[in-house]
C-alpha cells in the first residue's frame, strides 16, 4: 500500500496549502456547521486514496515542483465500495465526507451529538429547489418580522437596516462609585474605510478622524482622546479616578452579569447604496425595547433552553461572569428572534429540508450572542468560538439575525456576515460542492486551477443499526456514542482513518453544549440523541481536572478504543490517525494507547497543516505540523538497547529535519518537536516491549523524555552554540513556548539537563503562573544584573545579552560591554533571541560597532 512506501507528503502538502489558505472556497462542504480541530478535506482524500489502493505507486506525481494531474490518481475517479472504513473519532466528518467520494462503505462514531448531527448533514441528500422554497417562505413571514426589529434612519433621511447593533459594557468603579463603559479601545472601522471611524467615549458620537494615528476630537462635546487607547487593560478597567480594578471581579463583587447599553449601530443604506456607522438613537434603543416586550409577552420566553451552565475548564469562565444558564448569554431580541425561527421552521412538511434550516440556525448561533465582537479592521463581527473558549468581551456585537440583502445589487448582495440568511448560503454552497465535488492545485503557469472529476458525489445512505447496514439498507453507519463497545463484527472492517482527541488541548462536550441545548429544543421530538439535558461527558476522552480527568483516564480509554479497533480491523488491514501536541505527556500517552491495544506503528509522516502565510504561524513556537501515523497489528521484533534506540531516533529525525528545514528554513521549535515525537513513536513501537537499559524494559515515558535531549542535541548542533553556559542554553531552548510551558513540564526537560527548576528561578529568569511559565522580562532583571556587576559577580551569557539590550533601547552607551562581551557566541545568542521573541533589537545590538559612540 502506498501509504507504507510511497506517501506523498510534499505533493499532498502543496493542495492542503490551497484549502488552508481558503477552506470556504476550495472545500464549503466543511462550512455547514461549526465543530472544533476539522482536518484537512485534502490531507484525508489523499491518506484514504493511499490506503484503500492496491498499488504503491505515488497517488500524486510532481514535475519541477508543479503537479502533474495526467499521472495522479488523487486526481482520479475512484470505486471502493467493495471497502468498509471505520472512524471512531469522527468529530467533524472529515474522514467520511472525503471517503464517501469514493462510494466506500462507511462507519462513523463519535459520542458527542453536535459532531454527529454536523456529519450527518455533510453526507445527507439535499434538494437545493425545494430549499429555497422552504427559504422563500420564511423570509416572508418570521423574515419580515425580524427585520422590523433592525429597522433605523439613515443620515439621507430613508429607512436603513441595522446590519450590527454595537452594545458597550459597564461597570462601577469600587473607589468613586461613577459608571464606566468599557472601551477596548475608540475605533469602530480602520479598514475598507475612507478615513478611520471612532466613538467618543464620552457622548458617545461617532465621526471620522484623517488617520489611525491622530487624536480624535468629538465634534459633539469637544473631548480630545486618543482613540488607541481605551480604559481597559488585560482584564481590568482603569478609571479617571486612578483606580484599577478586575472586570471578572467587578461581576462578582455585583453578583449579576454586567449591564451593557447600546451605543452605535453599523447599518446600510440601500438609498445610499453604503455601509455607515451612527450613534444609536432613540428609534434604535426603542425598537430594542419593543423586541423585549414582545419576547417577555410571548408564548417563546418559555421555550427557550434553560440548562443551567455545567464547570468545566471552559466553563468556568462563564461562571465567574455571573452566567448560570445558557439564555444569559442572549439579549431579548436575538431570543425572541431565535424562537420565531423555530418555531416557524418546526411547521415545515419535508423533515430533511426542516433540517438544513434547524442547521443553518444553529451553526448562526455562534455570531448570534452577546459574546461575538466587532473588529474595526475587518468591519465585522467576529464569531464566538474564534479561539477554543467563551471569552466574555469588554463590548459586543448583536448582528442583524435575519441578515441585510440588498436585491438591488448583483445576486442579491449580502451585507455582513453571521446571519441566518448567510449560513443557509453556506448550506446552498457547500451542499452544491458535495452534489459535484471539485479539487484546486496550482499549475505550472502558477495559476490556480479547479478540476471536476466525474460521477464524484458527497453523499450517503445514512443508518443507524449495523444491522441495516450488513443488510445494505445505506451505505453509511453513523453511531451517536462511544467507541469503546461498538457493535461490529470481528474483523470486518478494511482500514480505520481518524483523528483522536489530542490530550488537554480542546473541552468539545464543553463547547458543544453551546449550540446543543438548542439544538436539543429542535430536534429532540425526532432523535433520541438530542434527549439529554446536555452532550455526554462521562467517557468523552480528554484530560479535564473538572471532570477529574487525568492522564491514566486518557489512556485507559484510548486503550479500549484502539483495542476495539484491532478488533474489527482485518488481520491484513491498517490503521491511520493524525495527531499534534507540543508536551511530552500527551505523546506518551498516545504511544501507551497504541501499544496496550497490540498495534505497532510502521511510518509516521509530518505534513503541514497551516500554509506559510497563515496568521497562526506568527508565533516562532507554534506547531503547524500534523503527524500521520500508520499503524498495523504487531508481529514479534527484536531487541535492541536504549541506546541502539537513541541513535536510530537520532539519525532518521535528523534527515528527515534536513529535508523539512531545506523547505522551510524558519521551521518552529514546536514543529520540530512534533516530528522527533511522531518519529519517536514509530521506533518504540516497532521494537516494543523488546527495548532493554541494563536488561530492564524501557517505559514509554523514559523513551518520550528521550525525544527533548534528542531534540536539544540537533538544535545545539545545528544552532545554539555549545560554549554558551548550561542556564542560558536551557533557558534558550525551552521557555519560548507559545502561550507558555507548565512548570512540571519544565521541570522534566531541565532535569534530563542537570538543571533544577530553582537555578533559573533564583535568577529571576521565569515568570508566569504555573501552568504556563515564561520567560521574565529583561527590565524585571535590570536591578539584578547591575548588582552583578558591581560586585564583580558571574554573569551568565543571558545576563549579557539582555543587559545590552537594556542599554540600547534606553539609549544608554553600551560600548563598555560591547567591547568586554562581544564573541561569535554572543552574537548568535542574539540571533535566536530575535527570532525566538520577533524583536529585531536583540540582533540590531550585536550590530553596533564602537566607533558609533
């Protein structure tokens, strides 16, 4: 099989860079509804195409880096209906839609509703005619009475739409008593503006100012204010009065959610044919009013979810805000709007079209809150789930839930975004892509290209007894529960394709309940999976001390799992997962749980899952590469010695680091680490349980730990200078993690060096709470440092370096040091500072030459 021999990672890379860059474009199948860490479309066409072929030959053929689609069956019609493939984890689907191209028999299982309910819409039949007439009914019933409620005056004088009401936080500082609205900062619009729009954060106008980088003057109240800055920093608001105080505990103090107030409005004025900004009026702030009367007044203020908020990791943030049920996290007009739609929507005859809408409803849901915030350099909102988490902002944004469309204008142009009107376009798009699928790559004209390959179609006879699907009642199993006792037969399936759960890093039950508990009020008549108050948690497989969840938890269930995946697969059958984390605990843990279930890994392949130009690359530690890890039953190995394994790890990581970093020169540390893990993992396996130190077995994680002296050994060979002292090299090679590194995990990597915790900590050289560890600020170390120098004291290779750092960018003369301290060492140390922080002073001070000063 080719995936064993002849896997394409560079080709297969370069079209994963494409969906990457502008997966609504290339693969919309995947825009229908939200759910957390999908996978690459492209990356599982081409892991499935290369397991389910007979042949070993390359599925995609690459000439002076350009593909050649003559020779690539990725390219290619494909039958595999006589295959059945299984995901256990299936999450977003990724590994069903793709396979499901290829008219394979197909089993999907995930314990968590939202995901299968997300799945199941993917591969569902779609009549885009009957669709939009179910649409066209709504818009002129429930549609005309929601639009009402975002009706306002245009400046012109003519009837505009609300396309964003714009709603400002308050507080009351604890020192003066006086109400302070919250303001991140002044600005409503930066980009795709003629001049920069502000708010005063006194009355409240908004106006233009001619740049970003003026002071703004109200025309109404004539306060001068810089419009950068605002009165809220890192969680605290900053009154007049000099007092600063926590937001959080501002709402706790109050015991109540935070009172908000609407103060602007974004509209557009089909007249005017123009998006404009205002402050909110009167007929604004009434027609908000009225909404809340007609909701309080309405059937609807008893129908909506009232699940009170579970703690959680994720949770908990929500809790300390004062919210206890999921309604708080709506005003009255986005629930009264809610409901109308439902309501309305739940009278539709056609089930099937009833769902897509219940779908477009409930994937809006994530704009539609009082959590989604506007950002002026996008001139949008932007959706609540943005980052994994409920992050309750300092203002927010109510769109328009029906949704603007100007029929005036080319194809009944949508203004904004997170609408109703707008998901159930992304269900119309990626519904047409899946009734006639398309691939893009780049051409050796350097053009982007789309390719249609024939008699493609997403979709799939969807039941939900195996029995049926032995039968061939459908074609596609799909399971709402664990995969820890699935009900197949022993080695029935081909191969198995998935995405585990990676460790700590996403709470999805969490999460999810967010748009479960209203999909539960409209679908729980129909489907047993939406009975419960909220999605399953007691054998979800995470690491969640909420839910007194730990390492051993996370094992012990990815064990039951991957042993029930042995189970089913044949004896000749393989299987393939993707994974990521930056700690160490994480990857032992997957490796426990491949060999407790009698697996054994044959290749691992790293394959980029962000394009260069991908803002989550910014950070020079971030981890853009996921591992593909190809797995077949064990057979006996022979035994060989930690050392012989060290060496083996050493050597094979070290080529293929050569190959990647000629790629990819700027390669970050967190990817590096994700490659030497994912090789690591493919040689324990392969040798394991017969890896002996001193004729004692070596555990999975003596074997893991190995992987950061292996890791510390090729960047000190290739570019941390030996001669540096031991703190500064540990200090180098491991604080510089994205959002921090926990102190156990710390502790771990600096012992394999011989270096305890406290050395770097008696050096004021971390900072940080304890689960995420930080490099202190050189200013913090300046007092320290100076002592060092007057009493002639040992000064570290990072006490240097930062010291002159110190002195330059305070315009100090550091010409004394620089002629003391300057060595090649010293100079390369400054280097990967530079690069390690993305501040090019540490490098500019090297360069410096005396005769400046």
């Amino acid at each position: 099989m080719g995936i064993e021999e002849n896997f394409p990672i560079d080709a297969l890379g370069e079209i994963a860079s494409i969906e990457a860059n502008s997966r609504e474009y290339t693969r919309p199948i995947y825009s229908l509804h939200k759910w957390w860490a999908k996978r690459f479309g492209t990356v599982f066409r081409g892991i499935g195409l290369s397991v389910l072929e007979d042949s070993n030959e390359s599925i995609l053929t690459m000439s002076d880096g350009y593909i050649s689609p003559s020779y690539s069956t990725y390219l290619q019609k494909h039958d595999f209906s006589d295959k059945v493939v299984l995901d256990p984890f299936m999450g977003g689907g990724t590994t069903l839609v793709e396979l499901s191209r290829f008219n394979t028999r197909l089993i999907g299982c995930d314990i968590n509703p939202v995901a299968w309910w997300t799945t199941k819409k993917e591969l569902d039949p779609f009549d885009e005619k009957k669709f939009m007439e179910e649409f066209k009914k709504l818009e002129n019933t429930v549609g005309n009475r929601i639009k009402e409620y975002y009706k306002t005056t245009c400046e012109c004088g003519n009837k505009a739409e609300i396309i964003n009401n714009l709603w400002y936080k308050k507080v009351r500082c604890i020192n003066c008593n006086k109400k302070l609205f919250l303001f991140k900062d002044c600005f409503m619009a930066t980009q795709r503006i003629d001049r920069p729009q502000v708010i005063c954060p006194r009355c409240h106008e908004t106006f233009k100012i001619n740049s970003s980088e003026d002071m703004a003057i109200c025309p109404s109240c004539n306060l001068e204010f810089n419009p950068k800055k605002g009165n809220v920093d890192k969680g605290s608001y900053i009154c007049d009065c000099g007092q600063k105080y926590s937001i959080m505990k501002s709402s706790q103090k109050s015991g109540k959610i935070l009172d908000a107030e609407l103060l602007a409005v974004e509209y557009y004025c089909k007249v005017c044919k123009a998006k404009k900004y205002k402050k909110a009026s009167q007929e604004d702030k009434h027609n908000f009013v009225k909404a809340k009367d007609d909701f309080l007044s309405s059937k609807f203020k008893d129908s909506i979810p009232n699940q009170r908020i579970p703690a959680g990791e994720k949770t908990k943030d929500l809790i300390n805000y004062q919210y206890k049920y999921f309604y708080e996290m709506f005003n009255e007009r986005q629930l009264l709007c809610i409901s109308l739609l439902i309501d309305k929507i739940k009278r539709i005859p056609d089930q099937n079209i009833k769902e897509y809408l219940f779908t477009a409803l409930s994937a809006s849901l994530e704009y539609s809150n009082t959590f989604a915030k506007y950002t002026p350099s996008r001139r949008q909102t932007v959706n609540l789930f943005a980052h994994h988490a409920y992050i309750s902002p300092a203002n927010f944004s109510e769109i328009n839930i029906w949704g603007v469309i100007d029929k005036d204008r080319k194809n009944n142009k949508l203004i904004g975004n997170g609408s109703f009107t707008a998901f159930t376009q992304k269900i119309l798009k990626g519904k047409k892509y899946g009734n006639k699928p398309y691939e893009k790559y780049i051409t050796r004209a350097n053009k982007l290209k789309k390719i249609f390959i024939n008699d493609e179609k997403i979709c799939a006879k969807i039941v939900r007894r195996y029995d049926d699907f032995i039968k061939g009642v459908g074609n596609c199993l799909l399971l709402c529960t664990t995969s820890e006792n699935l009900p197949i037969e022993n080695k029935s399936v081909d191969a198995i394709i998935t995405d585990p759960p990676y460790f700590d890093n996403v709470m999805y039950s969490e999460l999810a309940d967010y748009f479960y508990v209203w999909l539960k009020k409209m679908l729980e008549n129909d489907y047993d999976e939406f009975k419960p108050e909220l999605t399953p948690k007691l054998n979800e497989i995470i690491v969640n001390k909420y839910q007194d969840k730990d390492e051993k938890f996370f094992i012990n269930g990815l064990t039951n799992i991957f042993k029930e995946c042995h189970r089913v697969l044949k004896d000749d059958g393989i299987m393939v997962f993707t994974y990521h984390h930056k700690e160490t605990q994480a990857w032992g843990s997957v490796l426990k749980g491949v060999l407790n279930s009698a697996f054994v890994i044959t290749s691992i392949y790293p394959i980029r899952s962000e394009p260069i130009t991908s803002i989550h690359i910014k950070n020079k530690d971030s981890i853009e590469y996921d591992t593909i890890i190809v797995c077949k039953k064990k057979e006996e190995q022979r035994e060989i010695t930690l050392i012989e394994f060290e060496e083996e790890l050493y050597l094979k990581t070290k080529k293929i680091l050569s190959v990647e970093i000629a790629k990819y020169p700027n390669l970050s540390d967190g990817d590096i680490s994700v490659i030497v893990f994912g090789k690591c993992l493919e040689i324990y396996s392969k040798y394991y349980p017969n890896i002996t130190s001193n004729g004692e077995p070596v555990s999975v994680d003596t074997a893991t730990d190995k992987v950061w002296e292996i890791i510390e050994q090729l960047s000190e060979t290739d570019y941390l200078p030996p001669e540096l002292d031991p703190i500064t090299r540990a200090f180098t090679l491991n604080l510089f993690e994205p959002g921090g590194i926990s102190y156990n995990e710390l502790n771990k990597r600096l012992r394999q060096r011989g270096i305890d915790i406290s050395e770097l900590d008696a050096e004021g050289l971390i900072a940080g709470p304890k689960n995420a560890k930080r490099p202190a600020d050189q200013f913090s170390r300046k007092t320290y440092i100076e002592g060092k120098l007057s009493k002639d004291g040992e000064m570290l290779d990072i006490d240097k370096v930062q010291y002159l750092y110190i002195l330059y960018t305070t315009d100090k003369n550091p010409s004394e040091w620089l002629r003391k301290w300057r060595t090649p060492e010293l100079e390369q140390l400054c280097k990967i500072l530079a690069e390690k922080t993305g501040d090019s002073r540490y490098a500019n001070v090297m360069e410096l030459t005396l005769d400046m000063f």
